[in-house]
C-alpha cells in the first residue's frame, strides 16, 4: 500500500524532473534551442511530410520542367517536371530513417560487444579491442565507399556499409565505460549476490552506458546523414527516381548553369538538418560534461 | 619513448596489412570481370578466358593474395587495368595534385580556426563565442560536394571569378615537374605564370576543402584556450606584466595546441572523404578520383593501391602525431 504510495508519487516526480533538465539545457545557451528545434522540426516533416507535400515526389509533368519557384511549385520542379519541395520533404523522411537504421544496427552491436569484452575481459577483449583499432585506423568514408562499390550500388548497401563503418566507435565506447564501471561497488556487490552476467549487463551496465552513447549517436546523426548523401553523390547510395537529398543534388548537378534550384534547395535541407543534430549534440555534450556545464551555467548569468 | 615508437611501428605494420586483407577480399567479391573489361566489348569468350589465366584471375583467392603480397613487399602494386600502367608510376602520378589541394586546405581551415577559436576561447559566452561556435557546427554540416556546387555556381558561373576545374588553364604551361605539386614547382622554376594560375585553380576546392578542417580544428582550438587561459601560469605571466599579445603566444598558444595536435589524424579521416567528392566534383586529377574511377570500373590492383596509399599516409599521420605530442609535451616523454 504504502509502496504503492511513494511509486505513484515518484513518476511524476522523475518527469518534472525531465522537464525541468530539458528546460536548463534549452537555455543555458540559444545554440541549443536552435539545434532542438531544428531536430524537431525534421522529425515531425519526416513523420507527417508526405501529408503535407503539394505534389506527388514522384509525378511527372514534362510540361512543367525545370519551372523555377513560383507559388505553385516553392522550390521549383527538375526536368521530368517533379515538384522538387515534395520530393525535398519525401528526402527529409529517408535522411531520418537512414540515420536511425545505419546507428540503430552499429549502436546495438557495437555497444553489445564493447560491453561484453570489457566484462568478460581476457583473450576475447583482446581480439575485440585490435579488430576495432583496425576499423579506427582506417577513413571510415574510404572503407564505406569500398563497400558500398563491393555490394553494388543502392540505398541499403550504403547503410549496411554505414553500419560497419560505425560500430567500432560505440565498441571503444562501451567498453572504457564498462572498464570503469566493472571494479565499481553495485556491480561487485550484484555479482555477490549471484547476478548473471546478462543480468549484471541488462540491469547495471546498460542504464550506466546510454547516457554516453546518447551523446555520441547525437553527434554522429549529422555525420551518417552528410555520408549518406555523399556516397549518394558518387553514384554508390540512392537511385532514381528515390528522392534522397544526395540523389537530388547529383540529378541536379549537370541543371546548376540554367536550374540553380535543383541542387540548391535539397542541400540547404540536408545543412540545415545536420547542423541542426550537429548542435544538439555538440549541445548535449557539453551539458553532460560537468566542467563545461559550469562554464554554460555561468554563461547564463 | 623507443619503446613506445616500436610498438607504434608494429601497429602499423599490423594495420597495413589488415587493410591489404580487407581490401583485397572486398575487391575480389565486386560484381564487375576484369578480364572482360581488359578484353573489350568485343572479346571472345575463349580470348576472356586467355587474359584471366594470364593475369592468374582464375587462380584460388588465397594464391592470388600470396602473390600479391609478394609483389607488395617488393614494391610493386601491380598494373593497373584501365590504365595499363605500373600502379605505383599512377599513384605517383596523381598523389601530388591531392597532396597539393590537402595541404592547403589543411594550412588555411587550421589558420582560420586558430583566429576564430582564440577569439572564441578568450571572450567566452560572448556573442563572438556564440558566432563562432556556430560557424565551427556550420563548416562540419555543409555537405562538401554540395558547397564545392554552390562554390562554382556563384564564383565560376555568375561572377567568373574562378575557373570551374582542372589544375591549369589549357593555354597555360606547366612547369618542370620537381615534385609533381604545381605551386612549388611553379615557384622553383620561377614560371610566375602557371604560379597564379594554380592557385586561381586552387581557390574553391582548397575553399570547400578548408570549411571541414575549420569546423573541426575550431571547437578544439576554442576548448583547449579556455582551459589554458585560466592556468596559474597565464596569471603568473600577466601578473608579472608581459603585455597580452606576447602572453598569448608564449604561453597560451603553445600550450593550448597540444590538443590541436591530435585531432590532426581526425582531420586526415575527414580531409580524405572530402578529397573523393572534391575532386569529382573540380575534375581534380588527384589519388581521390583515380581511385574512385578504380572502384567502377573494378579495377583490382588500382582500388588496392589507392585504398592502401591512403590507409599508409593515414597511420604514418597518427605516428607523426604521437611523435609531435611526445615532443610538445616533455611530460609524456619523461614516463
């Protein structure tokens, strides 16, 4: 009953104090509201853009082409006559969704690994930790590209290349982060109380690393988002008529001297939206780490 | 400090053959057929056939590695398909141009940076701390190949400026090639000239270039000012009436560059993606683009030579960098 009481009390509790850290982190400086909103904003056009767009991405009107903005077509249309403001709305939903696969699948694996071969230590951290110096000791856009030109060119190579490109920082990650936690009290005192390894893992470890790695996908969010596009760029990620910003702009490309639209306006999207996550981020960041957060509170007075 | 530089080396050794292992494997799985590309369109299948045994294609994968690795150790990267060159004559032929546009990009986002993040560190929480932080987040966000478009839309198209490719203009002569980078060659021949004229070439790629290092080179520059400023020997040196400029070069400077330092292997990673696109997008004859037309055109031995110049200048960067820290810092070298 009474344990009901408290817990009934503490989630509201736990939220104001959510919204209370989210509201400090707002303001202690406007670069963070920007890059909140910013993200926001891309997440909800990503969601709801196709409801909003004016056109079909993918119509043709050839009677139509290459318009330059008017009222009907805002950032005007490319050679078959595609809306391209459409089509820019349909890339914001695919720029998202790449970013959330390509972090989603390094971030589980590599976060997994590193907190394991921290964990369990020995010959298998060994050969963990010098296969990620491997990846590390190698330009992750070089190795990408390679993989991508490997597996042929489309979107979802590209992703996969991403992927494997991205995991071996979330390893490195974890797995300093477990090194420092492992020889700590609750997780001694979980193991004397006869807690698995996957529990010790699931219950003590994760909920210990996220924060970090929270941090870290904020960041690489533009990175994976820019690469995308740029493997794009080179003929190795999205195809036609798939309306990714890279694809977009390459399209777009040989149209610059008579069409500046085309490949103007999908590349103020994809900037914007990765300065957006860029300085979030780069916000997040520093607000977690407490010698830069004084620094900010002091900015604030 | 021996020690640690012969273990840097191992690793090295270590890394450059993973990337050959890697690379090599990689390659070998690409859809495309050499010995038909190198046979022609109108080739025979028997005539396919002939070239893939002479190129020994047709041997096991790990045969094929061993010789290659043979060749490797030494020296030799094997012919290029496309082409029909030595590898190691074509990576010599095309290494200076991106050495060249890398340098200099380099030099000026690090000069940049070194103004904006200093004015940054010092007046923090300003709004010129604000302006810069933003411009730093704004120079890592600009998609490279996007701003390279822009650059030559603007500055080529509607202004004339600049021209929109290539090293040189068609009329102009090149000079003796010394080391194959157009500028110092230009310089020590005295072929004033072609000296402009590279630059003026120079101009947008090295701008697009130089936005990532700026971003990067910034927030670091920014960060470890504002460390260093509050130190006791910043005061001690104020305090003994130094005037600023010199306290800010003796002491702060010197002292907040260790970190700049060290993300210069970062700013390797970064400036060899942007080289790929950069140069696809100026017509650059550089390693970037020869590799990428190496990669479709599956052209084996190229991909692996190009991959593998790029991975050996990568982890020499990271030695370098260790060996600049250990020399910056004697505190490191004394443990």
């Amino acid at each position: 009953m009474i344990a009901g009481a408290v817990r009934d009390d503490a989630v509201p509790r736990r939220w104001r104090r959510a919204l209370r850290q989210t509201g400090g982190f707002l303001r202690a400086s406007r670069l963070n509201a920007l890059g909140a909103g910013i993200v926001a904003a891309v997440v909800l056009l990503a969601v709801f853009g196709r409801a909003l767009a004016p056109h079909d991405p993918n119509h043709l009107d050839l009677l139509a082409a290459l318009k330059p903005p008017s009222s009907a077509h805002w950032f005007g249309t490319d050679n078959l006559g595609r809306d391209l403001f459409s089509r820019v709305l349909a890339g914001a939903r695919i720029s998202v969704e790449v970013a959330v696969i390509i972090l989603g699948l390094s971030v589980a694996f590599g976060t997994l690994l590193g907190i394991v071969a921290g964990l369990v230590g020995g010959l298998l951290e060994e050969i963990v930790m010098r296969v990620t110096d491997l990846f590390l000791a190698f330009p992750a856009f070089i190795l990408a590209a390679a993989i991508a030109a490997t597996l042929g060119p489309s979107l979802n190579h590209t992703v996969l290349a991403l992927a494997v490109v991205f995991w071996p920082w979330y390893t490195r990650l974890a797995r300093g982060q477990v090194l420092a936690l492992r020889e700590r009290e609750f997780v001694l005192a979980a193991r004397v109380a006869g807690a698995g390894t996957m529990w010790i893992v699931l219950r003590h470890l994760l909920r210990n690393v996220l924060p970090i790695v929270v941090v870290q996908v904020s960041l690489d969010v533009g990175y994976a988002m820019l690469a995308t596009s740029a493997l794009s760029f080179l003929g190795l990620g999205a195809q036609p008529p798939t309306p990714e910003w890279g694809a977009i702009i390459t399209d777009g490309r040989s149209f610059i001297q008579t069409a500046w639209w085309w490949p103007t306006f999908p590349g103020i999207a994809l900037a914007v939206t990765v300065l957006g996550f860029n300085l979030l981020g780069d916000g997040l960041r520093d607000w977690i780490d407490p010698r830069l957060r004084g620094s900010l509170g002091g900015l604030q007075e | 400090m021996g020690r640690l530089i012969a273990r840097r080396l191992a690793f090295m050794v270590f890394v450059v053959w993973g990337v050959t292992l890697v690379t090599f494997f990689l390659s070998r799985v690409v859809p495309g057929d050499p010995a038909k590309l190198l046979a022609g369109p109108k080739a025979s299948p028997t005539e396919v056939a002939h070239i893939r045994r002479i190129y020994g294609l047709d041997d096991p994968l790990w045969t094929q590695y061993g010789r290659y690795m043979a060749d490797l150790l030494h020296g030799n990267l094997g012919v290029s398909f496309v082409t029909r060159r030595e590898v190691t004559t074509d990576v010599r032929a095309f290494l200076p141009a991106t050495l060249e546009l890398a340098g200099y990009s380099l030099l000026l986002g690090f000069l940049a940076a070194l103004v904006v993040g200093t004015v940054a560190g010092y007046r923090r929480g300003s709004a010129l701390d604000a302006g810069g932080r933003l411009m730093a987040i704004a120079g890592l966000s600009v998609p490279a190949f996007w701003l390279a478009l822009l650059l030559q839309l603007l500055l080529h198209t509607r202004l004339g400026w600049f021209p929109l490719g290539g090293r040189l203009d068609a009329g102009v002569a090149a000079p003796p090639r010394l080391t194959g980078i157009l500028t110092l060659d230009s310089l020590l021949t005295l072929h004033l000239h072609a000296f402009v004229n590279a630059l003026w070439h120079l101009a947008l790629p090295v701008l697009t270039l130089a936005a990532g290092v700026f971003g990067l080179m910034t927030r670091i520059v920014r960060t470890s000012i504002l460390e260093v400023v509050g130190e006791d020997y910043v005061r001690t040196a104020q305090g003994k009436g130094l005037t600023r400029w010199r306290v800010l070069r003796r002491h702060v400077l010197r002292n907040a560059m260790l970190p700049a330092v060290t993300v210069l292997g970062l700013e390797f990673g970064l400036l060899a993606s942007g080289v790929f696109v950069v140069e696809a997008v100026f017509q650059w004859p550089g390693l970037g683009n020869y590799a990428f037309q190496a990669i479709q055109a599956s052209d084996y031995n190229a991909t692996l030579g190009a991959t593998l110049v790029i991975a050996i200048a990568y982890v020499l960067t990271n030695l370098v960098v260790d060996l600049a820290y250990l020399y910056l810092d004697p505190r490191i070298r004394y443990t």
